[in-house]
C-alpha cells in the first residue's frame, strides 16, 4: 500500500537531529570524547587515564556572571539598604576574572562604615536606654499596662548591640551564598540556553524595603503618642531597630523557596 508521494508505510520516517545550544553540544561532544579516548585504550591495553576532555575554566567571564545574575539584580535594593543601614557589609567586587562578584573584607569600605553607623546609633542608643531606665525606676507607680510597655521597649534597645555577633560575623558565609548563585545562574544559561526569571521579585523586594521603614516609622510615632513618657527624639533609637528586625523577616519572606517558583 502506497502513499500520494510514492512512500509505502512501512517505511521510516526520516529522523530529525536535535537541535542543541552551546554548552550542551560541548558536554556531548566532551563525552562523545572520553567514550572514543577510552575504547581505543582499553583496545591497547593502556592503562592510562588521560580522557582528552576539554580544560575547564577555573573563573568565568565576570560581565557574564553580571549579566545572567538575575537574583542579585531583583534583590538588590534590599541589598544595598542592609549596606546603608550598616547591618550586612558585603560588596560587589569590580568586574575582574581573579575575584569572585560579592566579597567580604573587614578592613573594606562597606565595613568601615557599618562600624561608624553601629557607633552613632550605639550612642544614641545608650542615652535612650539610659534615660527609660532612670524613669521607670524613678516612677514605680506607672500603671500596669503602662509598665508593661516600658520593658518590652526597653528590652528592645539590647537587640542592637547583637548586630555585630549576629551579623557580621556571618558576612563570608553570606557572600559565598550570594556567590552560588551567581555561578549557578551562569551554568544554568550556559547548560538550558535560557536564563533563570524571578517573576515579581524586583517589585517585592522593593515593596518590602518601603514596608519596613514606614512600618518603623508608624510604630514610633504611634508609641510617641500612646506612652505618656514616651519622648519623641526616643524615636531617633529605635527607627533603625525595628526596621533592621523587619528587613531581617523581609530578607526571610525573600529567600523563602516558595517565592523561586516561576
């Protein structure tokens, strides 16, 4: 039985090659490779491992890690408001081939000045903490209530001399994650040919950034109003330390792995 074009159906169809992007047609001709080098040895006998691969790169191109880092692009405004605030004081290195692209240096700019912003707010934070001390033992018959608030902000002063130890101690580890994926990304476009999209990530990043700090600033203002004793330039103490407890819930909501399905 025959087809219009003359075909019978018992013949084949033709086959298609695949169609492959760059980094996949090196991997299979890499193995492609090693598979020839291997029987032509084990036909003579050799017991040499030489496998005639392809020498990989030790570092990649820096402007392609740049270009293809998408999470650090839909992230960055948290990042450079955590380096502002003086909380996490890490860098992108220049765009060098020896370095990786987020680095960690205690003697680097960005620390030298989160240890001056950690020194102005230690300061104001001590007079704060100071003077609510000095009037609650001063006024002993507060209302209960009253009281009650009293010692949740003043135990709220103490999280900010925990910045360096539960901070900045962690930099190194922060930049070697941060570096991960920058390389991941990288390899991902290189082995897919397509790169890795973070849908909404740019926008809610900026949105919680925006949402800590009005956050901060509503709670202090609410507080001047509600606590009798409560002074304003108190506020100025503790802006940075609930926004920085916000930032760290927001940086948690971020990295969330539910927010990287796409």
């Amino acid at each position: 039985m025959k087809n219009h074009d003359g075909s019978t159906i018992l013949d084949k169809p033709p086959r298609i090659a695949p169609l492959f992007n760059p980094g996949q047609r090196e991997f299979l001709e890499d193995e492609q490779r090693q598979r020839i080098q291997m029987q032509k040895r084990a036909q003579e006998g050799g017991k040499s491992t030489e496998y005639y691969i392809r020498k990989q790169s030790t570092l990649d191109d820096a402007r392609l890690l740049d270009e293809h880092d998408s999470f650090y692009k839909t992230t960055k405004s948290l990042l450079v408001l955590f380096q502002i605030m003086g909380i996490m004081p890490i860098h992108r290195n220049p765009p060098d081939n020896n370095l990786p692209r987020t680095g960690f240096s205690w003697t680097s700019r960005q620390m030298l000045y989160a240890i001056c912003i950690f020194s102005l707010e230690t300061f104001i934070v001590a007079m704060v903490l100071r003077a609510r001390v000095r009037n609650f033992i001063e006024q002993p018959d507060k209302h209960f209530d009253v009281a009650i608030y009293n010692i949740i902000f003043i135990s709220l002063l103490f999280t900010h001399f925990l910045l360096p130890v539960a901070s900045w101690r962690h930099g190194p580890e922060v930049a070697i994650f941060k570096n991960m994926w920058t390389n991941y990304q990288y390899k991902f476009w290189r082995v897919t040919g397509s790169p890795i999209v973070f849908p909404n990530l740019y926008r809610l990043t900026w949105g919680l950034c925006i949402f800590s700090w009005a956050l901060s600033v509503a709670v202090n203002v609410s507080q001047y109003f509600l606590q009798p004793d409560f002074e304003f330039w108190y506020t100025f103490a503790y802006y940075p330390i609930i926004a920085m407890l916000n930032c760290f819930c927001s940086l948690w909501y971020v990295l969330d792995k539910r927010k990287f399905r796409g």
